[in-house]
C-alpha cells in the first residue's frame, strides 16, 4: 500500500484551545480522517499531535491488513509545516524540552514506519491539505465555542451580542428567541444584549387552523 498520510495542526497561543487533523489516502484513495481539539496548545503542540495521530492511523491500518509489515508499505508524512518535517526526518534538531515526549513518539513513528516526508505548500488548494485545515480549525473552535457557553452560564452574557448575518428571530412559547445559525446557539431575547430587532416567525406548540 502507498499511504500518504496528510497532517495539519491549528492554535493560536499555549493557554488557549488546538485542533489537530489528519486525513490517510491510500493508493491514491482518500480512505479515512480523525481530528480532535488540545484544552491548552501551542501550534507546535497541535502540528505535532497532528503528525502522531496521522501516523498512528496509518500504523493501525497496516496491523489490520494482511500484508507484509512495514516492507510492502510505503507511508509518506505530507504537511505544510517545514518544522515539523525537518523534525521527523532528522533534518532540524529538536530543542523543546518540554515537548520531548511529543517528538520521541513521533519519532519512534517515523522509524517504525520508515517515514519518508513531503512538504506542500499551505492554502495553495491541495485537496486533503485543506481538508486538513478546516478540520483541525474546526476541532480548536468547538472547543472554544464550548468554553465560552460556560462563561456565558456563570456571567449570564450574550454569544450572539448585536451581530446580524445568519440570525432569527422567533417566537416560542410566549417568548422571543434569537437564533444564531452558523454557532447553533439559542438565546432569550434581551433588547439591552441583542440590540432591535426587526420582525420575528412564530412558531407553536400545536398545530392550528
């Protein structure tokens, strides 16, 4: 089997939420993807998770098919982050002390699987670099989508605030709600958090005529 194993990582600063993904193309066939999100992350964090989970994928596949292992498989580690392929192929030495554990599992990855590497440019339309991308920027935003709807639970604030493009309005069992439909959150209207609004669907409870 030719495994070209695509990975990509997605966070911001070490003390707010990652995402990582990976997406597994088998002899030229996409065949499987993962992602999940890190509570604190670095991007070295998320890029390095990305590679392992990718690469743990790739090694599960071969365990669970009859072929020779690892002689008959060729497992190719594809991302837009140069560190990250220098680190797997040797290329860059590795420096981060308190990311070691990250980097020896992804080596003894590497070794296991005789990883080659291959860089591809970022956002240049690669099909399953992008996919990568927005699954792993998924997973960090859900994430941070989660943690703000229990602040606003303890503050009592507002997720949506006065913003206008993909909201609704209803009415609902004698109240208005305020729909966000690119979060799927629902609030109670308050004038005060959710400025004017403009006319609003009722919907009922039970069918009329």
């Amino acid at each position: 089997m030719r495994i070209r194993t695509y990975t990509d990582g997605s966070a911001t600063t070490k003390d707010k939420p990652g995402g990582y993904a990976w997406v597994l193309v088998v002899d030229g066939i996409k065949h499987s993807q993962g992602s999940g999100h890190l509570e604190k992350s670095t991007n070295n964090d998320a890029e390095l998770t990305a590679a392992i989970q990718g690469l743990e994928a790739a090694l599960n596949l071969i365990c669970s098919d009859n072929t020779s292992f690892p002689q008959e498989n060729e497992i190719t580690l594809v991302s837009d982050s140069e560190l990250i392929l220098g680190w797997a192929n040797g290329t860059y030495r590795f420096k981060q002390l308190d990311k070691m554990p990250l980097y020896e599992h992804l080596s003894r990855l590497v070794r296991k699987l005789k990883v080659k590497t291959e860089w591809v440019k970022g956002h240049s339309g690669n099909e399953y670099n992008e996919l990568c991308d927005k699954l792993a920027n998924q997973a960090r935003l859900g994430l941070e989508m989660e943690n703000k709807k229990e602040e606003v639970k303890l503050t009592g604030d507002t997720l949506i605030g006065t913003k206008k493009d993909g909201i609704l309005c209803l009415w609902y069992d004698g109240k208005l709600r305020i729909l966000d439909l690119d979060n799927l959150i629902i609030e109670n209207y308050d004038r005060e958090k959710h400025g004017k609004r403009g006319s609003a669907i009722e919907i009922r409870k039970e069918k009329s005529r």
